[in-house]
C-alpha cells in the first residue's frame, strides 16, 4: 500500500537530520561568540600604527600668499590601544589638528621677493597628542614643511625705507 505525499507516514521519520542541524547551529554560534571575544580581547593591546588625520594652518602671514599648496592630511606614526585605533578610523569627521604659525617662528624672514623656509613638524608630536586623546604620536609624516612664499600682489608694505 502507498501512502499519499504529504501524509506522515510516506516521510520516513530522520530525527538524526534535526539533531545534526542543529548541533551544527550551535557550534557556528559558539564560532562567533569565540571570535567576538578573541576580537575584543585583541583589541585591548598597545599598537604601534599608521594613522591619516586631515590638518590646518592658522596664522599665514597675510601679506604673503603661498605658492604650492601645504598638504592637508598628515600621516602620524601612532601608539594606542586597540579600541582608540579602531575609534579614530571609524571617526568620519575628524577635527583637523592645528598648525599656528604664529607659535612656529615669530619672525619670519620677509624679503620682498618671497622667501622659501622649511618648518620642522617633530614638535608637534606632543600638541597632536594632546589634541588626540588617547593616541601617542609618535613621528609626523611629512618631518617637515616647505613654505615657498611670496608676497601678495598689490599690497603694499607699512615701512620707513623705500627699496
């Protein structure tokens, strides 16, 4: 005698497929569990890394204009727990750190045909730091700017000695 499809008793009953299925759901959920934790874990460790941050200039002379633009992303030799790493990196909108020029040099050679002067960046490590929180700066990539610098057309010099 046939059974019909559909009836209970034309599937053979395969408790062993349920079984297997779901011992096998149980150890991918035990597989990601375990790498969540190993991912956390990780993430607790100090790392020595490469990190891009945008940067801007403040206090240009204003009589003078610059005739290559300064770049505006540093690459930061960093060190910083896991957590702080993957924090900056997930960040979109980052605070540009700040490069005053007016703390840099207090006087700045001024010739009237323009000037070209380079600006050492070890200094910073410590202000980008601060300003970073968390992260160690460790070096600065570029190590140092090159200002080619002329003076603005039409603008004329306040001083008592004519050239």
């Amino acid at each position: 005698m046939n059974a019909a499809p559909g009836n209970p008793e034309s599937e053979p009953a395969n408790p062993g497929r349920k079984r297997k299925r779901r011992q096998v759901s149980i150890l991918l959920f035990c597989i990601m569990i375990a790498t969540a934790l190993w991912f956390l874990r990780a993430l607790e460790n100090t790392y020595e890394t490469q990190i891009n941050h945008p940067v801007r200039y403040t206090n240009l002379p204003d009589d003078y204009v610059l005739l290559h633009p300064l770049p505006n992303r540093l690459e930061l030799d960093v060190e910083a727990l896991g957590f702080s790493v993957l924090k900056h990196n997930w960040n979109f909108s980052k605070t540009p750190l700040t490069i005053d020029f007016k703390d840099i040099k207090p006087v700045m050679p001024r010739k009237k045909a323009g000037f070209r002067d380079t600006v050492s960046l070890n200094g910073f490590a410590k202000i980008f730091s601060e300003s970073l929180g968390d992260i160690s700066v460790t070096g600065i990539h570029p190590d140092f700017l090159i200002l080619d610098l002329a003076p603005k057309p039409g603008v004329k010099k306040a001083s008592g000695n004519s050239d």
